[in-house]
C-alpha cells in the first residue's frame, strides 16, 4: 500500500509534469483537506493548553519555565511532573505541525 507521503509526491510530480501552478478539482480538495487538519490542531491546541493551565495554576510555575528546570532534574520524580512534561511536549509538537501547515510565502 502507498504511504501519504508517496501519494503527495506523486501528486506532486504530476503537477509538475503537466506544468500545472494550480487546478481546478485537487485546489479545493487540498484546502479542504488542509482546513480539517488545521482544525483539528487547533482543537488539540486549546485541549492541551487548558490541561497546561490546570498544571501552572496547580504548581505556580509557567509550563516554559517548568520544561526548563524539568529537563535539569531540578523538579524532582512527582507523576504529576511527568505527565506536566509529556503535555508540554505534545503541546509544543502541535505548535510545530501548525506552523508546519502555513503557507509558504517565500
């Protein structure tokens, strides 16, 4: 079976041999796929910054700051720590996949 990103080059390729900046039936069918999937980060985003709130409320401490002395072994071995930290790092991945989907404008 083809992977996605194998399907995505071979659009890709396609594109490129037909020499087609854009076309008529994939566009809306791309923004429409690219909209779901932003709303869909988004929606992990705020899900993940509430639990976030919840642990600086909870502990007194910004998640940044947290992350920082957690990674120095300076907050100690609470669950609690590690499921902040587990958060905080699948926080920071959603951020990188949106702007991972921005338009390019280069």
């Amino acid at each position: 079976m083809e992977t996605t990103i194998k399907k995505a080059e071979r659009l890709t390729h396609y594109l490129k041999t037909h020499r087609r900046e854009s076309d008529a039936l994939i566009d809306p069918v791309l923004d429409k796929l690219l909209d779901q999937e932003r709303q869909s980060l988004l929606n992990q985003r705020d899900e993940l910054r509430a639990e976030l709130d919840q642990f600086e409320r909870q502990h007194g401490l910004s998640s940044a700051v947290f992350a920082k002395k957690f990674e120095q072994g300076a907050m100690g071995d609470e669950m609690d720590f590690f499921d902040w930290a587990a958060t905080w790092n699948m926080y920071q991945t959603v951020l990188k996949s949106l702007d991972a989907l921005e338009p390019d404008f280069s």
